[in-house]
C-alpha cells in the first residue's frame, strides 16, 4: 500500500508545482500587458484607448480573484471565495467568455451598514463574486491609464498613495512653505451623490472602448438590494465596491483636482498647498485673504451659490508658538469650537454648475506635468 501512496504524493506535488508555474507565468504576461499600456498613457496624454478589453484575460481574472479576500461577507450570490476556488479555471473560463461576448451581467449589490465615527450609518455596497473579480480586473486596466494622469496631489486608494503618504506632503507642504491658513473641506455623501451621467462622460474621455464602459454602466445600473427590494439610482458609485474608488478619483480629477491646478498656478497669490485625499481636501495658503478669493469666486462657480463650501480655515501659528483660537468660515469668524459644531460639509449637487452652463463644452483636458516627489507633490 505504501507504493500507490507514493505515487499519489508525488502527482499531487508535481500538479500543485504545474500549477504554481501556470500562476507565475500568468503573472508575468499579466504584467507586460499592462506595462504596455501604461507606456502609452504615458507618451501619449491626449489619446483615446478603444481596444481595451482584451486585457481582461483569464490570467488577470485570476489574479484578482486571489487578491479578494476569503473570509469577505457575500453578495447577493452567496457565493463565497472557497465554493469559487474549488472549481477556480472552469469558472474563469466561463466568466471570461460571457465578459467577452457581452453576456455577462452584473447583479446588485447588498447594502449594509457600518458605524461612523460620529455616530452615522455608512452605507456600504457588497458586490456579488464575479462582480468583484471583473470589477478588479478592470481596475487594474484602468489604473495603467489613470496612475499617468492623476496630479500629484490626488491621494487616496491608489497605488502607494495611501493615508501616511497624504500626511507626508501634508506636513512637508505645510512646514516648507509659507502656509499660514488651512482650510479643511470635504464632500458630503459624495459616493451616494455622484452624477452618473457626469461620471460616464468623464471615463469617455480618456477610455474610448465601448465594451469598457458598458462594463460600468452595468455596474453603476445594478442596483442595491435592502429589505428584499432593488433599488436603481442614477446617482452614487456604490461605496464598497471595488471600481467605486477608482471612477470616485477620475470624477473628482476633472470636477476639482484640474480646476485647483490651474487656479493655484494662474490666479493664486503667495504659496499655497493642497492636498485631497478622496473626497477630504485640504488647501493651505499664505495670505488670509487667499481662502475667501479661491472659495467664494471660482468654487461658488463650481460648488453652487447656495452651498457651503467649507468646514473652516483656521490660522496656523508660527512655529513654537501656541495656535490661535480664531477659525474662518464663510458665516464670519468662529471659535474652534463653533466651527465643531456648526460646520458643513460640500454639497456635491452643484458640483457641476460650470458645466451645466456649458453642455455640450469639452471635458477639461489635463495638461502635462512633470514628475514630482511626495516632498514637493502638495
């Protein structure tokens, strides 16, 4: 008996090895594909990419289907990451050839909640199995194109640009530069709120494949499932879901990172940072009358007249000295902790009043900018 058990060993060990070369090679191609379309992005900034998804291989829809993780809670489905593994290439190969001839369909995504730090409810979006793996694969696409677009002060779920690397040029922008004011704004219900139709436009600009975005018009039409009820909306990007961070950064690229861009080299008087981490955002400057010429000119323009813009802008003591009690707001002056209690948070809405002036005006376009280190990227 020892002999067949032998034998049973060793053919188990060579496929386990057959397979673990199959992944690395996989991963490799995987790679060289991508790398090959990040060049592109990045030699050519204006062009269009209309033959993307044949990127979407097996070989990356395995990868992304190990990236998920194994214990997440599931979707819809109730498919889980070990019933999915068990069957893992036959799997693949299905999803990959209904992707492929257009015969994938997304299913919604199961709302739940998790507490906030103020108390609040989060809603968060639980995409079904396959949805995820799709829905990474092509992020993965995506980021090869977007990583050459984004400035430099766009922080937030993207590669190596996490929470500490926003601090980093935070604090440096702050401590290397004249900054005496700090005005601290955020968007509220900005993954519920985001304009779908602005949104898709905004992906056409760059992503000129149609199966591509059909692919996210799938996912953003899918729906939530709560209390047994499917509801479609033509707002929100469905928080929790893998694609939601990617189109929630390409949304706020052209509706704010462009525009502060340009309003910080152009119109800006004296130094000023800015730093947005997601929908957080963060603009230093050196003269206090920077804050109420840049939010209450051109971001009235871009927010809407009746919203308010700001959390607050206090001013920044000089070094080694105790910070002053005054803070800013558009409603006038404010103890700091007026400003707790009283502050709002953007109204995502009017976001795009500058463009609703205009309808059929061109999307704006990025202009080239030279690489930068995180010192320097605030």
């Amino acid at each position: 008996m020892a002999e067949p058990c032998c034998a049973w060993t060793a053919g188990t060990e060579r496929n386990a090895s057959e397979q673990s070369t199959h992944r690395t090679l996989g991963r490799v191609r995987v790679t060289q594909a991508l790398d090959r379309v990040r060049q592109a992005a990045r030699q050519r900034k204006k062009e269009r990419f209309t033959a993307l998804l044949h990127h979407l291989s097996i070989d990356l829809f395995r990868e992304a289907f190990l990236a998920l993780k194994r214990d997440a809670a599931p979707g819809v489905d109730d498919l889980t990451w070990r019933t999915y593994a068990a069957d893992l290439e036959r799997n693949l190969t299905g999803l990959h050839a209904r992707v492929h001839r257009g015969a994938y369909r997304a299913l919604p995504s199961r709302r739940t909640y998790i507490p906030k730090a103020d108390g609040r409810q989060r809603p968060l979006a639980v995409a079904a199995l396959e949805d995820k793996i799709v829905q990474r694969a092509t992020v993965a696409v995506l980021n090869s194109i977007y990583e050459e677009e984004f400035l430099g002060f766009s922080y937030g779920f993207r590669p190596k640009r996490g929470q500490h690397d926003a601090l980093d040029a935070l604090v440096v922008g702050s401590t290397g530069k004249r900054v005496n004011f700090i005005l601290d704004a955020g968007v509220r219900s900005f993954f519920d709120e985001v304009s779908q139709g602005w949104l898709v436009r905004f992906v056409e600009h760059r992503i000129g494949d149609p199966r591509i975005v059909r692919l996210i018009q799938k996912w953003l039409k899918a729906g939530v499932l709560e209390d047994g009820v499917v509801t479609v909306s033509d707002k929100g990007t469905g928080q929790g879901s893998a694609i939601s961070p990617l189109l929630a950064n390409v949304y706020l690229h052209y509706v704010f990172d462009l525009w502060a861009d340009r309003w910080r080299r152009r119109e800006a008087t004296g130094d000023a940072i800015i730093v947005r981490y997601a929908d957080d955002i963060v603009v230093g400057f050196e003269h206090e009358v920077m804050p109420e010429a840049c939010f209450q000119h051109d971001a009235r323009r871009l927010l809407g007249r009746d919203a308010e813009p700001v959390r607050g802008v206090c001013a920044v003591a000089p070094s080694g000295q105790d910070p002053p009690d005054r803070v800013w707001s558009p409603c006038g002056g404010q103890t700091r902790e007026g400003w707790a209690r009283q502050a709002g948070d953007l109204q995502l809405p009017g976001l795009h009043l500058h463009l609703w002036a205009l309808p059929c005006g061109p999307v704006p376009c990025q202009k080239e900018i030279p690489a930068r280190s995180h010192a320097d990227e605030a």
